[in-house]
C-alpha cells in the first residue's frame, strides 16, 4: 500500500501454495481485494508478487498479462517488488538446498529473471521503480573445497547479471521504467553477510561488469558503473541479516559508504533461543526445537558462544546435535516467524531487530520497497492463532504501528 512517508508496504505472496498461473492468481483474487478493503479503502494497495518459472511463462501466454493488468486496475492493486528468488516447486515437496537451483550460473536464471523483469515492466505503475528479489548467487557449500570453481562460479554470475542490466537499460530506455534486481544474501548462500556482499560487488561485480557493458554499448566506465548500481541492488531481508548477529545501523552505514542501494527490505524475524546453563533445561528447549526440524527446508541455525564467535550448522537436525555444548549462549534460526509477538510457547524471535529496522526508516529513506514475508504460523500459541486473511492483516497493522505510531496505526482501523 502507499504510504504517506513514501514507502510502499506489502507481504510477499510466496506464502501461498501454487506454482501454475491459475494457481497464483486464484490466491491474490483471494486475499489481495480484503486485504485493501481493510488496510487502504482509500490508496491503492500493493502486492509483492512471487512467480515461479511456470507461472511466468504462462503468464505472458495469450491474453493473461493484459488481463491480468486490467484486474489489477479495476481493484485498486498493483504490482511494485517481485520474489524470484524461488525458480520452481515451493510448497509440499522437499525443497532443502534446491531452493537455490538453478544458480546465476546458469542461462535458466538469467532467462526467467529477464522474463520476470518484462512482466514486472508491463504491470508497474508509471511513477515507481520495480525490484525483483533474487539468490545470492549460489549454495556455499557446493563450492567449499574448490577455489577454481568458486571464481568461475563468481565470474560467470557477474557475466549474466551485467547481461541482465543490459536488459533492464532497454526495458528503461523504451518505457522510461526502472527495475532493479535485488540480491538477497541469506546464511550458507555465497553471499550471506554485509562484508561478503560489499567485497563481491566492489571486487568481482563492477570490474567485471563494467567490462562487459562497455564491450556491449560502448558506454563509458563511469555510464557503465552507474548502471550497475542502478539496476543491481540489495535485498535486506531482516531475518537474515539478524541470523548472523548483525546490527541493522552498522549495515546500513557500510552500504551506503560503499555506494551500494537496498532495492527492498523484506520484514521477517528469525526464531531465536538464548541457552541456559542447565542442561535439563536445554533438552527442553531442544524438544520445543525438534518438531520443527521438518524436511522440506533449510532451517539454518548461528550459534553465539560466550565470546561473540558465531558457529553455523546448515540445517536445525545438525544443531540439535550439538545442543549441550557448554559455551553456546544463543541460537537464532532460519524461520521466518510472526512478527507481531517475540515470544512463542517459550521461544522468541529477533523482532527487535525489525523494530530497529523501522524505526531507522523514520530518519533515512533506504529505499521504496518494504515487504513482510511471514510464513510460519504454526509456532504460535493456540490461542494467538488466527486463519490467514486475519494473520496477514496483522502482520502489516504491526508494522504500519511501528513505522508510523500515530497516523497510520489510525488509518488502519478506518
């Protein structure tokens, strides 16, 4: 939805089961419509679009993309930020690692990214930009024990993102919009903390890049820089960035120091326990922890200890195990939980960390695109519970009250 400080606030429908057209827009014909009657009667209200490779082919099959335009309008919706992120299957099948195939090294990801940001063109209102999110390059722990294929890893991704800004540069020059992809670094992705993404971007991405859109438009390097700033953007998704315990401020100042733009913030928290001495205490933690060591994602857990040093496990059953070792002090894990309460039936969250987040966007414009992804219910008590229509619509009061405790907290309930 628009909001008078300029933001614009959405949840991102990868939360929703579908991986067809039909299956997509049955979904946003289901919740998108309540959703603005209760949020924005008044404004237009936004939808952070998830397609899978599918659904964005057959999207742009016959007739759909206008008439899917035409709906948008005749319902006061619109289409701002994207999540492709995701290629295929997301829901009810084993996901794990597979998440992050295919990887920028292939031609499916820059193919389906390309389609994305056509569709994305079509549908954008004229005055905004337009983000889609994206992987962070590619699955760690492929490329752990071989350097070569790590660097070949980079510097083909960097080739294919800098193919991807040529596009988005003739998407801009013929219809005047601005898309920008938006990298989304997340725990045992490439690229999974604020240092990691600023050395690949400044070391790998721009030199190569520069090169390549030189070498395609003759453009100069300082044109050419500028593109790649313009159109290759960050994904700040809170839970991620809060999972390897750092401090949103401090994240932000190096970014922007480092000229880089945040194309979306996603707002998430991330399940996190603080481990006590006992271990009588800890087993009970770790029973509370079990049922959610399910197999069809990665639920990565960051260890803290008591000097600060951060010890990752690629998935919650790996942790589980270490459990009693004596100097872990904290665990957060990758969940994306509900963001209007930091405690659930004796676990907690990182919500502080969102509430850092919005309240730093009081005093500094970051970026235009906010967007919550939550889409684990079930660690709710049951009497918290609610059906999803309800859910979501608390989810985004929760935030409208954070990031604008007066005005909009009232607009909501109008």
């Amino acid at each position: 939805m628009y909001l008078d400080n300029g933001y614009h606030l959405t949840y991102c429908t990868n939360i929703h089961p579908g991986e067809s057209w039909d299956e997509v827009f049955r979904n946003l014909q289901e919740y998108l419509p309540p959703l603005k009657k209760n949020l924005s009667p008044d404004k237009p209200f936004g939808i952070g679009l998830r397609l899978s490779d599918l659904a964005s082919r057959e999207l742009l099959a016959g007739k759909r993309l206008a008439d899917f335009k035409v709906w948008l309008q005749d319902n006061g919706l619109y289409v701002y930020t994207m999540n492709g992120f995701p290629f295929g299957g997301f829901h009810q099948q084993v996901v794990k690692d597979a998440v992050h195939k295919p990887d920028w090294t292939t031609r499916e990801r820059v193919d389906y990214t390309i389609r994305l940001a056509h569709i994305l063109a079509a549908i954008l209102p004229e005055e905004l930009d337009g983000g889609i999110s994206t992987s962070p390059l590619s699955y760690k722990p492929w490329h752990r024990h071989d350097e070569a294929a790590l660097d070949a890893m980079f510097r083909t991704s960097c080739l294919h993102l800098a193919e991807v800004v040529l596009e988005l540069q003739g998407i801009k020059s013929e219809t005047g919009k601005t898309i920008h992809i938006d990298i989304e670094p997340e725990p045992d992705g490439v690229l999974e903390d604020t240092e990691e993404f600023i050395s690949f971007y400044n070391n790998r991405l721009l030199p190569i890049g520069i090169e390549k859109l030189k070498a395609a438009s003759g453009i100069s390097e300082g044109e050419a820089a500028e593109a790649i700033r313009t159109h290759i953007q960050l994904c700040y998704d809170v839970c991620h960035f809060a999972l390897v315990y750092e401090q949103p401020a401090d994240t932000f100042a190096k970014l922007q120091e480092a000229g880089i733009r945040i194309g979306k913030i996603q707002l998430s928290s991330a399940l996190k326990v603080m481990l006590p001495v006992s271990m009588e205490e800890r087993q009970r933690i770790a029973d509370q922890l079990a049922p959610f060591a399910e197999s069809t994602y990665l639920h990565q857990v960051v260890e803290r200890n008591e000097s600060n040093r951060l010890t990752h496990y690629t998935d919650l059953p790996q942790a589980l195990k270490q459990i009693a070792k004596p100097e872990a002090k904290e665990w957060r894990t990758h969940f994306h939980v509900p963001l209007f309460t930091s405690t659930y039936n004796g676990l907690q969250s990182t919500q502080d960390a969102v509430a850092e987040v919005l309240e730093l966007l009081q005093h500094n414009h970051l970026t235009n695109h906010l967007e919550a992804e939550t889409y684990t219910w079930e660690v709710l008590p049951e009497d918290m519970k609610k059906e999803l229509h309800a859910s979501l619509q608390r989810e985004l009061e929760w935030v409208l009250q954070k990031i604008n405790p007066t005005k909009d907290a009232e607009n909501s309930r109008t």
